[in-house]
C-alpha cells in the first residue's frame, strides 16, 4: 500500500508540476486539495504530499491558514536573475569558444541539430515537452569547454534558477513574434566562426528576450507579482 501511494504521489506531483510550468495553473493561483483530489481521482493527503515536495523546490508557497498556492512572479527576482545570468553565462560561453576543441564543436553542432529536429509546439497548438530538456542539453553544451569547473557550475545553477521563468515565458508571456529557431542558429554560427564578441552579444539578446515575456505579464497582472 505505501508503494501505491509513493506512485500515485510521483504521478500526481509530474502532474501539477507541469500544469505549472505550461501555465495551467496560473502564478499566484490558490490549490485546493479537495478539487485537486478528485481531479486525480485520490486522496487529499496524496494531493498534501505532492504539493509539500513542489514547495521545498520553490514552485508552490505553503502559507498557515491559507494552504498552497503557484508562486508568484517577482519582478525584482526576475531582473537580478536575468542579470547574473548574462554576467556568468557570457563569460562563460566567451571561455568556451576560447577553449573548446573540434570535439567541442562537433558537439555543439550535434546538440543544435537535435534541437532543430524538435519541434516546440505540437500540431495541436500545445507545447512539446519533449523540447525544454533538448534546448537545456544546446545551452549546456555551449557552456562546457569552459575548463573552470567552479565557472561551469555556477552557470549551470542560475540557469536551473531560471527554469520557472523559461518555462512561462511562452504559456504565460504568450507568443511574442519571436523566431526562436534562428537565434539558436546564429549562435552556432558565432560560435564556430569563433567570434566570442558576436556569440555574446547573440547570448545576452537570447536571454534578455525571454525575460521580457514575463516582464509584460508582471506589469500588467498584479495578481502574477509577488
């Protein structure tokens, strides 16, 4: 019995993990156990046990009195995020065309093929799901000729920081004419020209550009602001 219900809760918590990541559950919204419970059809404290584990990984608040709730969008958070992202991830990627060798490159160009045959978006109008680990697996491969194992990781940490942001840029922040694609193309080609200058410049647009989906939706819906 106490497997079951270990599996029902890992079931459970994927669930609701990325209904928030898709946007589903909307930042700031109150999760009710009783309305969760019967939507997966068990118990409330099945619903209880996924939603603790979603807290201690910052994607649910647990308030005494109020229950759970989807965290809500920092502005400030937001832009000392995209900031620090920019001064690590830059120096980093500027190492590693410095650095990297033909295998680096062959990787990079193997990595970036992956992603261009992955689709981000489903024929039904849906992301793919598929594609946030393929596009994290691109953006690591450019970062990992670095040879400074401290840089690397530090890079590595704010971007994990940043997955909640990346994730609702698009189901949150909706669709802002962005041709995604292309900017994943031009930094390749930076890349193996060896043009450090470009390739950072290339890498903080990329970056900044993904930040300002949010930063609409927090200007223009309080009740997304923490």
């Amino acid at each position: 019995m106490a497997g079951d219900k270990a599996t029902r809760g890992g079931v459970v918590y994927a669930l609701i993990r990325e209904d928030i990541f898709q946007g589903v559950l909307k930042p700031g919204q109150r999760l009710r156990l009783v309305e969760l419970a019967q939507r997966f059809s068990v118990s409330q404290s099945v619903v209880r046990e996924a939603l603790t584990r979603l807290s201690e990984q910052g994607l649910v608040r647990a308030a005494p009195q109020q229950g759970f709730r989807v965290v809500t969008i920092s502005l400030d958070d937001l832009n000392e995020l995209t900031e620090a992202r920019i001064e690590i991830e830059t120096l980093v990627l500027r190492r590693s065309i410095e650095r990297g060798d033909l295998k680096w490159e062959a990787d990079v160009v193997a990595a970036h093929h992956h992603l261009a045959g992955t689709t981000g978006v489903l024929p039904d109008g849906t992301l793919n799901n598929a594609w946030f680990p393929v596009h994290e697996h691109f953006h690591q491969t450019l970062l990992q000729a670095c040879d400074n194992a401290r840089l690397l990781a530090a890079a590595v940490s704010l971007r994990d920081a940043a997955t909640l942001y990346r994730r609702w840029s698009r189901p949150v922040g909706g669709d802002t004419g962005r041709d995604v694609a292309a900017e994943h193309q031009a930094l390749v080609d930076a890349v193996l020209r060896r043009d450090s200058d470009g390739a950072v410049a290339l890498l903080t647009r990329h970056i900044d550009r993904t930040s300002q989906s949010l930063r609409t939706v927090i200007e223009t819906d309080p009740a997304a602001v923490a």
